[in-house]
C-alpha cells in the first residue's frame, strides 16, 4: 500500500500529472476544488455511513491476536480504523481510477481487459 502511496505521488508531481483526460481541445468541466469535494464527499460518505461505526466495533469485539472488549482492543480498533481510512486507501483507488478515466476518455474500449 505504501507503494501506491508514493506511486500516486510521483504521478501528481511528475510530467504525468498533467495528462489531459479528453480531447486535446476540452476544457475541465469542474474546477480542482469541485472535483476533490465530489470525490472526497462521494467516497467519504459512501464509506462512513455504514462502515463508519461498525468497522471499529467490529475489531474492538473481534481484535486480531487479543481479547475483545479490553482496553487494547480499542487502541487497535482506532488504530486500525485509521489506517483503513487513510491515505493508503485513497491511493490504492486513485492508481485504479485513472487508469479507467484514461482509458473512458481519451477513446479506447472500456474493458480490463483491454490493452
């Protein structure tokens, strides 16, 4: 996951960050700031809703390696909850997601498996 992290990095700071998705002529229908709010809001709440509260109840019961219900049991819970929520996911799904926006807009076959 840290790979992805430092991937999705290297893509935004690189000569590859400024890639056009579309036509060389188009013109972004959003602006940065829209387009991160949609993003963050659309993923963060999707997520949250349901996972929001059962995920850490979900390790704090059933912690890995540990009794449940115990006072370690929340640190890991919190801790683990976190790291699901972090950084390493909203890599890992960036890296998927540009490859499938490059490939929607800029004109090729909308499969996996295309190449």
């Amino acid at each position: 996951m840290f790979t992805f992290v430092v991937f999705s990095i290297w893509i935004a700071f690189s000569k590859y960050g400024s890639i056009k998705l579309g036509p060389d002529d188009s013109e972004p229908e959003y602006s940065l700031i829209s387009w991160f709010a949609m993003l963050f809001s659309a993923g963060m709440g999707v997520g949250l809703v349901f996972w929001g509260v059962a995920e850490p109840l979900n390790h704090f019961v059933n912690p890995l390696g540990m009794e449940g219900g115990t006072a370690a049991a929340a640190d890991f819970a919190i801790k683990k909850s976190f790291f699901h929520w972090g950084l390493h996911p909203w890599a890992n799904y960036s890296v998927l997601a540009l490859a499938l926006a490059y490939i929607q807009y800029n004109g090729y076959k909308y499969r996996l498996r295309s190449s």
